[in-house]
C-alpha cells in the first residue's frame, strides 16, 4: 500500500513537475511584477472588457450567492504544504506582496480590521528589515507572513545556489524584523515576478514551504485608477469564482481600492479566508544554501 502509494505520487510529482517547468517563463519587463503569470493560467476575461467595469456598475446590487454563510469574514485554512490551500466556490485569499511600506501597509491594515478579514503578506526582507515595527504592526494585528526573496530578484536569472541564497536572506531578514512580535515568520513564499523553475520550486515544497501561487492578479502595479483595478480584480473573480488574489501593499490605488473592494465581495456573498501554517515550527528557516538536498539534480 506503501509502496504503491509512493508510486502513484511519484508520477503525479513527475507529471506536475513537467507542467511546472513548460509554466516557467520569464517576466515581461522589470516593471511588469508578474509578467509571467499569463503563461501560467489563462484569464478569460481579457483586459478591455475589465477595464469598462466602472464605479458606477459597482455600485449596482449584485444578488447574493448561496455559497456564503453572509459573513465576509471566513474559515481558517491550515495548510502544511501548497496541495492543502483549497479553497470552496466563493472563498478568496487576499495576499499583499513587496511590503510592508509606510505610509501604505497602515492603511491597508485599517481597511482589513474595518471589514474583519485577515491578509497574508508576502514581505520583502529588504523591506522589512527598513520597517521592522511595521512588519511587526502587521503580525501583531492577526494577519499570516510569508517571504518574498530578500532583494525582489527574478530567481530564474539567478544560478541554483544563489537563488537559494536569495530566498534564505529574504527569510532571515523577514524574521529578523518581526523578532520582538511574538510571532514568527510563516513557512510561506511567493516568487517575485511569479518567476520560478523546476527545481526551486520542488526544492521549496521538499523543504516544508508553502509556496503561494496566484489565481487572480489584481494588477495594481499598473498606472491604472482605484474604481478600474478593483473592476478588473471583481470580473477575475467572478470569472472564476474563488481564489488567491495577489494586491500589494505599496500601491496608493491599492490602498484607495480596497474598502470598495471589499465591500463589494461582501455584497457578492465571498468570504475571506484567512491562511494559516500547519503546526510548523515557526521562525526556522527550511531553505539554506547549504542544504544537501539542494544539490540534487533536477
Ligand atoms: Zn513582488
């Protein structure tokens, strides 16, 4: 049973492993955060038709779905690894990258206690080593966080030892600022730029990360106003019906979108889950450059 248990993941990691390395690409340009994320899912609302979503069709009742209880506040999801994260019809998971950012994240922080959801954050060791009370303010106020590498680097232009290195440094410094929180760092990652390869992506799900994907990207990185991003992220959604949605707290329009965001998914009967680590061993950092594991071939 063993055995024919370990065969059957065997082919399933080999078959996902192959899906993961066709869905490698690089980013579109430096500015674009995720410009890979189009060759790894496809969108079917294209992005003119989002962008006609006014503030005035927001503001249009949408009737509510049956699939929420009719709190916009929703379940604690554990995972233990990426597998677990799955989510119900109507469910999102709000994610934050590239912070935390004064001037921004307390304000995004504000929006989030106003409705009583929690976010996860995926922060930038860089800058969370230049704003250490913020990233503690986040931890403090209930919210999950994760790491982001230390620099913002594209990991696939990076050989593996030094990609690794990245993300380790990124971990250390994240943990470092959130020292005198009371809480540790999450075993959760996101790739910059959604840039990932075969082989780090397998080495981060072997060493117990969870490793953060993304089903609907908000895209508030683009020079576009608050009503058309919220627009746009509400016609992913409902596209699609549930997923992680990827905002970052270092965006003013991200800032200025999200109490009508979230009002809205409120109206439309979603429900925020809030992400949490799997009886992990908070604070250890599972990726070193060191690692043995890592020297493997793939
Ligand atoms: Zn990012």
């Amino acid at each position: 049973m063993g055995v024919a248990l370990r065969a059957v993941r065997a082919v399933f990691l080999a078959s996902f492993l192959a899906a993961a390395l066709a869905g490698c690409a690089k980013p579109v340009s430096v500015t674009d955060d995720v410009g890979s994320l189009a060759l790894q899912y496809r969108d079917p609302v294209q992005t003119s038709s989002a962008r006609a979503v006014s503030a005035t069709q927001l503001d249009q009742a949408v009737p509510k779905r049956i699939f929420s209880n009719g709190s916009l506040p929703g379940r604690t999801l554990e995972v233990a690894t990426t597998s677990d994260i799955i989510l119900r019809p109507g469910e999102v998971i709000l994610t934050f990258d590239d912070g935390p950012r004064a001037g921004k994240t307390p304000a995004i922080l504000d929006t989030l206690d106003q409705y009583g959801v929690k976010a996860t954050f995926l922060m930038l060791g860089s800058a969370a080593k230049a704003n250490p009370r913020l990233a503690q303010q986040v931890a403090q106020r209930g919210h999950t966080i994760g790491s982001h590498t230390y620099d913002h680097v594209d990991l696939s232009k990076l050989d593996r030892q030094a990609a690794l290195a990245e993300i380790a440094r990124g971990e250390a410094a994240v943990a470092d600022a959130l020292g005198g929180a009371g809480q540790g760092l999450a075993p959760f990652f996101r790739f910059p730029y959604l840039a990932q390869t075969g082989f780090l992506r397998t080495t981060m799900l072997s060493g117990d990360m969870v490793v953060l994907d993304v089903d609907i990207d908000s895209k508030d990185y683009y020079k576009d106003s608050a009503s058309v991003v919220a627009g746009r992220t509400l016609s992913r959604l409902e596209a699609r019906g549930s997923g992680i949605i990827l905002f970052h707290d270092i965006h003013q329009r991200t800032v200025d979108m999200l109490p009508a965001f979230l009002a809205e998914l409120e109206a439309r009967g979603y429900s925020v889950v809030n992400l949490v680590p799997k009886n992990s061993v908070f604070g250890r950092s599972v990726i070193t450059a060191g690692n043995p594991e890592t020297r493997s071939e793939f």
